[in-house]
C-alpha cells in the first residue's frame, strides 16, 4: 500500500458518490452517505495524524503531472473540510426532505468532496487546477438544485465568474511553466534564475492570478457571485459553498503565494500593496452590503466575502503571525459560518422565514439554534472565549509585525468591519431573544428541528468555543507550517 | 493552592449551567442553587483577598492568561461576591411574577465569574477576555424586562460596550506590538524606562476608552442613566455597584500600575474625572425618576473617584490619602448604590412605578425602609460619622495637599482651586438630590392618592435582612474609620505604588470637617432655592409635582451620537459600498455580455444576424455619409454660391458703376444739374444694401445648417449610448433569453417597484444607473466640446 493511500481519500467518496442515484431507499441512502463520509472523515484524520506521503500518479510530460502528498497545509485543509462536510452531510439528511431530487444532490455532494479532497492534496500546480476546474463543475449542480428560474441563472453565474476567475490562474501557469524550475509545491518558491530579469512583469501575471482565485475566495472584483448564488441554493450547499469552497480559492492563493512565487519576490513591492488594498476594501465593502442587506442568506453571503478577505488580509500581508492568523481564521470562519447557514437553514426549514425582518422571538420557538446562531456571531465579531477572537488577534498583531503603512490601515478597517458585523448579527440575536413586551406568548409554538439539524449546530458551536479557549495544539501546528514557509 | 483562583473565575459558569438545568424543572430550587453557590463564591473570595496568590497558564486562549489575588484585587472580589450575594438574595422576591427568570439567574451568575476574571486579572489579555464576556452577559441582565425603553437601553449599552471594547482592543495590538508583552507589571517597567512616551499615550488612551465606557466616564456615560432605570433592580445594583468598577479597575491598572506617577495622564484622567463628577451630579438634580436619580449619582461618584486616580499620578510618590480616598471611595459606593438600588426595587417592586411624583409620600408609614434609605442618603452625601465622609475626606485632602505642594513651588494653583471647588459643589449636589428623593418618596403626601391602603407587608424577611446589613455596613465603615477603612486603604496600596502617609487623618479634625460642612451649605442652598423654588410647579389641578426642567433637546446621544453611528456613517459607507460593489459587475457584464454576443457570432453566423445587425449599421452609417455628403454639398454650394454672387456682383457693381459713372459724367457734362448727382448716390447706396442683404441671408442659411446637425448628432448619439448603457446595465440573461434584442421598458421599470418587505431590489441599481448614465454623459459632452 503505502503511498497509495493517498488516493482514497480522493477517489473513495467520487466512486462512491457516482453510485447514490442508483439507490432508491431513502432509508438505504441515508445511512450510505453517513458511512461513506464518516469513513473519508476517518481516514483524512488517521493520514493527517501520521506519516507525510507522496505519490505520482500519471507522468504527462516534464512539467505535468498528477501527483499527491500530504504537507501541512494539506493537513489543515482536508482535515476540517472533510469534517465540516460531514456535519452538513447529517443536516442536510433532514433539510433535503423538502427537496426533490435527493439523490442526484448526494452524489455531486460525495463527487464534490472527493474533488476538494484532490485540491488539498495536490503537489503540483497542474493537479491543483485539475480539481480547481471540478470543483466548479461539481458544485454548480448544488448551487442550481432548486431549479427556479433564479437558481439557475445563479448557478449560470456562479460557473461564468468561476470560470473566468480559473481562467487568469491558468494564464498564470503558462508563464511559471517558462520562470519557474518546477511547478510543484516548494516551500519558498520555485522561480528561476530568469525571473529576476522580468519581475515586475511576473508581478503583474502574479496579480492576475490573485484576482483570478479571489474569485472564489470572493475577493474584489470578482466577488459579485457570492450573494446571488448562496440565497438560492439549499442550505447545506450553502453552508459549505460559504465555509469550504470559498476556503479552496484561499487554498489557491496560499499554493501561488507561498510555494509558487515564494515570499520574498513578493513582499515590499507593489503588486503586495496591490493586493492589500483589494483585501483591505473587500473587508469594509462586504461587511457594509451585509450591514444594510435585508435578508438573512444573502446577509451571510456579504458576510461571507468580508470574512474570507480577513483570511486573504493575513495571507498577503506576508509575516508569520499574520500567516498563522489566517489560517486560524479559516478554521474560525468554515465553523462559524456553518452553523450560521445551517441556522438559516434551520429556521427556513421550520419557519419559512428568509427575512430578518421576520425573525421577532424567534428565539423563543428554536432556543438551541438561536443559541448557536449567537455563539457563532460573537465568533464573526471576534468576541472572547471564541475562536473568532483568537483569530483576529493573530491576525492584527502579525499585520502590526509588517513594515508598512497598508496593514495598520487594515487594523482600523478590522475593528470598523468588526462593529459592523456586530450591528448586522446581533442585532438579529437581540430580536430572536427579546421580541418586545407586546410579544404574543400563547401562539408560542415549539418548532426545534430535530437531532439531525441540531447535533451538527451543537457540535459546531461547541467547536468554537473550544477553539477559542485550547488553541494552543492548533497554533502550534500552524507555527510548524509557518516555519517551513518564511 | 493558586487552582483556587481559576475556581473562583470557573465555578460560577458551571453554576450558571447547573441553575439553568435546575430552573427547568424547579424554580425555587433553582432559587435555593443560585444563592448558594453565590454564598460559597463569597466565601472563596473572602477566604483567599488577603492571600498573594499567583496563578498562570501559557496555553489557554492562545496567549494564556494570568491571575493574581492580594491587596486591591482582594477588596474588589470581596465586594463584588457581597454586592452579588446581597443581590441574589433580593432576587428571589424581586422576580416573583417575572417572566424568564432562567435566563436572568444564568446570565447573572456567568457574569459574576467574569467580573471576578476581570478582577483577578494580572495581564491585559486576561482582562480583555473577561471584560468582553461581562459585557455581553450583562447586557441581557439590561434588556431583561423586555419593554421598548429596555430594549433601546439595552442596544445602547451593547453599542458602547462594543465599540469601546473593540477600540480598547486597537489599543492592545499597539501595546503589544510595541512592548511584546501585557503583563501589567512588565508593561510599567517597559514604558517608564522608555524615554519617547508619546506613542504609549495613544495607545493607552484607546485602552481607557473600553474601561472608561464601562465606568460610564465622560462622553461616553451615555448608557449609564438609560440602562439603570430599565433593568431590574438587583441588575442595576450589579451594573453600578461592580460593572462599573471593572472600568474603574482598567482605569487604576492603566493609571498606577503603567504610568505609575506620571502626571501627564494624572491630569488627562482627573479632567475627565471632574467633567464626569459634576455632569452626573447637575443632570441628577433635574431627574425625576428615582432610578434615573440614583444613576447620574452613579456617574458623578464614578466622577469621584476618577478624581482621586488622577491626583494619585499627579502627587507622585506621596500619593497616600488620593489613593486611600480612591479604593475607600470605590468600597463605600459599592455598599450605599447597592443600598439605594434596593430600596428603589422595594418601591418598584410594590408599585411598578420609578416617577417620583406617582411613588410620592409612599414610604411615610414604612419605617424600615425610610431609615435604610435615609442611611444611604447620609453616606453618599458626606455627613460625618457615615461612610462616604471618610473617602470624600481623604479626595478632598489630596487635592488641598497638591494645591499646598504648588504653591510651595511657587507655581499657579488656580486649576486645581477651581477643581476643588467644583469637588465641594459636586457633594453639595448629591446631597441635594439625594434629599429630593427622600422627602418626595418618605416626608411629603401624595396629594393625588391621599388614601392609599395601606399594605402592611410590603417586603419579605430575606430582603429586609438584606437592606439592614447594607445600611448597618454604611454606619459601620463611617464609625470605626480607624480599624476598618485605614486597613483596606493599607492593603490596597501595594497595588497604587503609595507609600505610608507622612501623618495619619484627622477624620474629625475641624479641618476636614470643613469641607463637609461647605457641602452641607452648598446642598441646603441648591435645595431650597432650586429645587424647591424651580423644580416644583403647580399642574392644572393646583397640585404641586416636580418637573423635568431638563430640556429633552440636550442630548449628546440623540443629537450626536445616533445620527452620526445610525446615518451619517452608513450613508457614506454605504454609498462607497454599493459602488463598489456593482461598479465591476456591471463592467463584468457588460464586457461578457459583448464577448458572449461575439462567441454566438462567431459560433453560428447567419444571414438573418448578419443582417440584423448590419442594417441599422449601415442605415446609420449611410445616414451619417448621406448627411456629410450633404453638408459637404451645401458647404461648396454655398462657397461657390456666396463667391459667384460676390464676384458677380463685384463684376457688375464695377461694370455698373463705370458703366454709370460714365454716363452720368458725360451727361453731366453735356448737361450738369443737381438731378444727376442724386441719381449717382442713390445707385450707390443701392448696391450697397442689396450686397449686405445677400450676406445676411448666406448667414441665416449657416447658422440653419450647424444648428441640424449638431441636433442630429447629439440626437444619434445619445440614443446610440442610452441603448448601448441599458443593455450592459440588464442582466444580459435576460436579453438572451429574451431572443429579441429589444429594450424591455416593462422588465426593466418592475426592477424600482417596492416589494413587501418593504426593500427596494432597484433602488441601488437606479442609483448606480443614474450615475453611469451621469458620468457617460459628462464624458461626451466632454469630448464633443474639445472636438
């Protein structure tokens, strides 16, 4: 076996997953998705928790391949992808009860993992873009599901700006095939002896691809398919497209940044402000759009994009700390994030609420998922003893580390983004809980979902809070990868 | 033994959870639980506030925590689990017909082990954590009663304590940036060896302004006099009695701990300590809601003692009587606020009422509570022989002692007399409006429900032992000041870096009796000639009520701070948002759309598109050569025409002239006469006229045709840009789909249309529409003008 053993992760939950329509016993269904990724979930741990490994699989010419390894990163990102994505998998057994076409949506859900799974484990550029271009294909399907005339042209949307977004990165490729010695991952870089002679033009091919995978990671200017495609889709498809598939694009970036381009081409220049300033105003434009959005999953969505660019901020501002921060923050944000979707879910599902103008005392109705719902805010905000906090703590302290006037820009924009996101959640939290003297007690009705939504908020929400108190394994861990890096 | 700290910070949140399960099932158990693992909290606490107990743990919450006990960290968590084990006890009855009393037992209790963190704290992150988690747990304990006041309270106070939260967590990134560490002690060190202070000012500043907004410091008292008199009464004891008292720890560590003897900040604090103490007290003499009342007296004793922090920095190491007036100052608020907050939840709890002309002469006949509450106003004003004379007292002589040690160095002392002076008015007013309260509610009669029944059981034995202990404690600490107020002043000096006083107080010396007795005068005068004279006025019944003479415009909160946090800021914010936001996704369209159009082209070209587009093309393009060739005709035509005529004419002119000048010389010279020569001018003058006409009518012909055509062209254009605008502006979906490439007024205008909730979907899209539209016109016009 060996290094084989990489390959199930992969290829186990795709094989599988092609297989889902074909069983026709709900029952039946139900458990076979709930082994199949408890096991994926199983086995991504044992192999995170044990040796690195490698493997080629096909040799195309020099520079392609398709070729697997686990590093650090891998670890992270297969490790909480595959146990996020189980949680959704056991609270989307009840949501999808009142969708039609289970089966098809569990199996693009099962490829999709497999496909994610592949991007997390990739050595090289061209395996990365492989799955990259997957995942796309494979989440669409999710985002379209409903088959309204309006989730269509979302997915139509979410496939154009994907697309398009892949494209640039692609770009990107050709000229590192020409500058660079290698295309796989190397910690550091891998640009050549004649990259020296065209920098700047390789800074510019640099930002195309950073724009190009912002795509994903809803960065600006190519964020605009978050809000459209998130309120329309199911909600656990958005829950993920919000925690992980947005993650991948960050996964992306990271490759190029730090194993591709190599730290020390990139900081100090301008191509490195470039970017900031892009992160920096995503940050305040998505917490803004979701402060002033009325409904609930397009409020998330904005959230989202806000979010997602903390993580970018760390990235590009290039220290340790920062680094560290932004990977904290990923983990922070997939679990936050989640449980806000699902709760959204959650109350769409008992309620039919998707305003929050319509979520008075709702609180009072579903206590155990407002209660995650709140635990997950303070989380977004970055309030103590949640992993938000530790985050963002991370995050501006290692910003504060740069010689640079940008990153402290990006502090105040930090606290300005995080009082908005404490005006756009808790303000639904103090509705939930406090409708008001008037509130009519005797319609109270008790409208809990049952354990398959609650356990994953439950699970997600005591995540968070564990985080934010025990970091320290976790940190440690990212402080290895970060050792390997600068 | 140091574990017993983390209990102390730990076990009321495993309470909280324990009462929570309890409370579903029995809710006097529950009750029972609360005050019982309150009670053992006290006992903890009381246990280890003398012992120098240190704990630390690298690994939690990332950059680990640190505890420390001992010295002013003790007398605080003593008086916190007192306040809070007086507070429960009160509860029980308090809460009798209350609505989600869970909730408010459980929030209670997780915020009593948050308090505790705060105060046990030895490092600015552990502070931070636990401040954060008190103020989101209180916050419920504010918006508990649920009724709209509670809730704007409640939303007001979540805003201060967020925003100051977050700017005092600025301010840490920049201290541990700059430092590399939090430890308080670490801190102090690091920045009284640094020569440059200037940055470490900024820095802490941000860090006062959380502390400061929970202490209710101005100008962000705001929360303090709206939160009090909606919460409940137990609650509002906890918020004035501790929760500011977290601010007024943050304070302290930032004033005696960091910057220790600096009288820079010594002076930055006492200012605002003095805005604050006189602010407070001036508003509560205008209140006429016994909370409201006891709230502003909150903020002006928090006034107080914020004066003593700051004359501790500026007496440097002879700060001993400005830091024992500080923590007896902090210890002899907590007691009598808690006191009074009580007495005002006896009243509520009766009467559902906190407008002291409903609850006037109320208490005539309830002898306990009018001597409990009568305790409360002797301490709070000053008098000798009860608490709040010690304290004030020793505030009073710290700053007489700076003003002696100025004038020793011959330096201005004008400042700090004023200072003093608006000290002794501050405690003229409390007194004043203490007296208000008490004669209104226990002395006068209600002339409106003179036959009130009177209940002869208007309060339960638990909550009647509670106010005796708080008001036997009062007389208790103003009584033995020797063996009780000088030894926690001793044990809290370790803390304020004070050493031993060069002579021990005189507490009844006549000398600092003095200042009281100014205060006396000063409370006797305010109450008779304002309160008395202004703030009582006959209604339309000829009955006397007291009047909110506080005009309702002067509100920095309504005035200033909501429009500028709730509209102003959004409003740009959003603006730049939005066009963000939908700048590039229409560019995006646009340009795909185009791209989509030309790949469909490209993909299946066919005569009938070609055709299709080409036509209008070519129509136009043949329209605009027809019209230049037009132009280009009449241009020549008219040249041409205007040169032939001219030459003509000239030609003519010459020809006719010579021809007549001819004649008419010969004629008049075969023959002269007048006659001749009027014929000859008149020929002249003809000519003349008729060649300007015909200029006149060339030129009317030219101003006609620019006039067509830069009609025509403006017309064409800007039909071709609004088209060209409107279809990058659609969802090019639609105008696919659509198969027609028709401009869709209908669609197009159902986009404005408001829908239920009251959202405008459009809204945004005209906005950035108009101003595309806007900035494509000013462009053209642009460039049209330059060509």
């Amino acid at each position: 076996m060996g290094d084989y053993v990489l390959l199930f992760p992969v290829f186990f939950p795709i094989l599988c997953g092609i297989f889902m329509p074909f069983v026709k016993n709900e029952k039946l269904r139900e458990k076979i998705v709930l082994v199949i990724l408890f096991v994926e979930a199983l086995v991504v741990f044992c192999l995170a928790f044990g040796s690195g490994h490698s493997i080629e699989v096909w040799r195309i010419s020099r520079m392609l391949s398709i070729s697997f390894s686990n590093d650090g990163i891998s670890r992270l990102f297969s490790c909480f992808i595959s146990a996020i994505w189980f949680l959704a998998a056991v609270f989307s057994m009840e949501y999808m009860k009142h969708e039609n076409n289970v089966g098809r949506f569990f199996m693009f859900y099962m490829v999709s993992l497999g496909v994610l799974m592949g991007i997390s484990f990739s050595s090289n550029f061209m395996t990365m873009y492989l799955f990259y271009e997957f995942m796309t294909l494979m989440t669409m399907p999710l985002v379209l599901h409903t088959e309204t005339p309006e989730a269509i042209a979302a997915g139509l949307k979410y496939l154009g700006y994907s697309i398009f977004g892949a494209g640039l990165g692609l770009i990107g490729f050709f000229f590192l095939c020409i500058y660079g010695t290698t295309t796989e991952f190397v910690a550091g870089g891998v640009l050549n002896s004649m990259a020296q002679s065209h920098a700047d033009f390789l800074r510019v091919v640099y930002l195309g691809m950073m724009i190009g995978f912002g795509c994903k990671a809803g960065m600006y200017p190519l964020h605009a398919w978050l809000p459209t495609a998130h309120p329309v889709a199911p909600a656990p498809a958005s829950a993920v497209l919000s925690g992980i598939i947005t993650k991948c694009g960050v996964l992306a970036i990271i490759r190029t940044t730090y194993y591709l381009f190599g730290v020390d081409f990139l900081i100090g220049t301008w191509v490195q402000d470039v970017i900031l300033v892009l992160s920096v105003s995503t940050i305040f434009m998505g917490s803004m759009l979701a402060y002033k959005e009325k409904m609930l999953k397009k409020r998330l969505a904005y959230s989202s994009i806000s979010q997602v660019s903390y993580v970018l901020f760390g990235i590009f501002v290039m220290t340790p700390q920062a680094f560290c921060g932004a990977l904290l923050q990923v983990i922070a944000h997939a679990i936050a994030k989640n449980a806000l979707f699902m709760s959204a879910g959650a109350i769409i599902y008992k309620t039919g609420h998707t305003y929050v103008t319509e979520l008075k005392g709702i609180g009072k109705q579903m206590p155990i998922v407002m209660a995650c719902f709140t635990v997950a805010s303070l989380s977004l905000v970055g309030i103590p003893p949640t992993a938000g906090f530790i985050s963002k703590w991370f995050l501006a302290t290692g910003a504060l580390e740069a010689n640079n006037v940008i990153p402290v820009i990006g502090i105040v924009v930090l606290i300005i983004s995080a009082l908005l996101t404490a005006g756009y959640l808790f303000t639904i939290v103090a509705d939930a809980y406090f409708p008001g003297k008037d509130f009519d007690y005797s319609k109270l009705e008790n409208k809990e979902p049952n354990m398959f939504m609650i356990v994953p908020l439950v699970v997600l929400a005591a995540a968070i809070v564990v985080v934010g108190i025990l970091p320290s394994h976790i940190i440690d861990f990212f402080t290895s990868i970060t050792t390997d890096i600068f | 033994m140091s574990a017993i700290l983390v209990f102390i910070v730990i076990f009321p949140m495993f309470a909280a959870v324990i009462s929570y399960i309890i409370g579903k099932y029995n809710k006097n158990l529950r009750n029972y639980w609360a005050c019982v693992s309150v009670f053992v909290e006290f006992l903890v606490s009381v246990f280890v506030c003398n012992k120098a107990l240190f704990y630390k743990s690298h690994t939690l919450f990332g950059l680990g925590i640190e505890f420390k006990c001992g010295g002013l960290r003790g007398i605080l968590i003593v008086i916190a689990a007192f306040v809070w084990l007086m507070s429960t006890l009160f509860s029980n009855e308090y809460f009798k017909h209350y609505r989600n009393r869970n909730r408010y037992y459980f929030f209670m209790i997780i915020t009593l082990g948050a308090t505790m963190g705060v105060f046990l704290s030895a490092d600015f992150y552990t502070t931070l954590i636990f401040f954060e988690i008190m103020s989101f747990t209180s916050w419920v304990l504010v918006m508990h009663d649920e009724t709209e006041n509670a809730i704007k309270a409640g939303m007001t106070y979540l805003t201060v304590a967020v925003i100051g939260g977050l700017i005092t967590l600025m301010g840490m990134f920049f201290l541990y940036n700059s430092t590399g560490t939090l430890n308080f002690e670490e801190l102090g060190e690091i920045i009284s060896q640094s020569s440059y202070k200037a940055d470490y000012y900024i820095y802490c500043v941000m860090v006062f302004v959380g502390f400061g907004a929970k202490a209710g410091v101005f100008p962000a008292h705001i929360w303090l006099p709206e939160a009090h008199p909606v919460a409940p009464a137990p609650a509002s004891a906890l918020l004035s009695c501790v929760l500011t008292k977290t601010g007024v720890f943050g304070t302290l560590v930032l004033s005696t701990q960091i910057f220790v003897y600096d009288s820079t900040w010594g002076f930055f604090i006492l200012v605002l300590g003095t805005i604050t103490m006189f602010l407070g007290a001036f508003i509560a003499v205008f209140s006429i809601n016994l909370k409201r009342t006891l709230a502003c007296s909150s903020l002006s004793q928090i006034g107080f003692i914020l004066v003593g922090i700051g004359m501790q920095g500026l007496l440097g190491e002879h700060n001993a009587l400005a830091s024992g007036g500080t923590i007896l100052h902090v210890l002899n608020h907590s007691v009598i606020k808690m006191t009074l907050f009580l007495c005002a939840g006896a009243v509520y709890m009766n009467l559902h009422e906190l407008d002291i002309n409903k609850i006037r002469g109320w208490g005539r006949d309830k002898k306990l509570l009018k001597l409990v509450f009568l305790q409360g106003l002797l301490g709070i004003g000053g008098i000798p022989l009860w608490g709040g004379y010690i304290s004030k007292t020793l505030l009073h002589e710290s700053i007489v002692e700076y003003i002696v040690h100025l004038a020793q160095h011959g330096e201005s002392t004008i400042v700090f007399n004023i200072i003093e002076w608006v000290f002794l008015i501050s405690g003229g007013l409390t007194l004043a409006y203490m007296t208000k309260l008490f004669v209104a509610v226990f002395v006068e009669k209600n002339e409106y429900e003179s036959d009130k029944e009177n209940e002869k059981k208007y309060i339960t034995k638990t909550s009647a032992i509670v106010l005796i202990v708080c008001a036997v404690l009062i007389s208790a600490f103003g009584l033995m000041p020797y063996k009780i107020m000088d030894n926690v002043a001793y044990a809290a000096r370790a803390f304020m870096n004070s050493h031993q006083p060069d002579h021990s107080v005189h507490y009844f010396a006549w000398v600092n009796v003095k200042g009281a007795v100014i205060s006396v005068l000063i409370a006797a005068f305010v109450y008779i000639f304002v309160i008395r004279a202004l703030l009582i006025k006959k209604d339309k019944n000829g009955k006397s009520v007291y009047i909110n003479a506080w005009p309702k415009w002067l509100s920095i909160e309504e005035k200033i701070y909501r429009p500028v946090l709730l509209n102003i800021l959004p409003f740009f914010g959003g603006s730049i948002a939005n066009l963000m936001n939908i700048s590039f996704e229409r560019v995006f369209r646009g340009v795909s759309a185009l791209a989509y159009g030309i790949c469909r082209y490209v993909a299946e070209p066919s005569f009938d598109k070609t055709v299709a587009v080409i036509t209008p093309m070519t129509i136009n393009v043949c329209g605009y050569a027809e019209m230049s060739f037009e132009v280009v005709c009449k241009l020549f035509e008219n040249i041409s025409a205007i040169a032939v005529n001219f030459f003509d004419e000239l030609f003519e002119w010459f020809r006719k002239k010579a021809e007549s000048i001819l004649s008419v010389i010969m004629e008049f010279c075969v023959e002269p006469s007048f006659e001749d020569l009027y014929k000859i001018s008149y020929r002249f003058f003809e000519r003349i006229a008729v060649i300007f006409s015909g200029l006149i009518e060339n030129l009317l012909l030219w101003m006609l045709i620019i006039i067509v055509v830069v009609s025509r062209f403006i017309k064409s254009t800007y039909n071709y840009i609004v088209q060209i605008v409107l279809y990058f502006l659609f969802n090019y979906e639609e105008i696919a789909y659509d198969g027609k490439r028709q401009f869709r007024k209908d669609a197009y205008f159902s986009r404005f249309s408001i829908d239920k909730h009251g959202e405008n979907e459009g809204g945004r899209d005209s906005l950035s529409m108009a101003l595309i539209l806007f900035g494509i016109g000013v462009v053209a016009a642009l460039i049209y003008l330059i060509i």
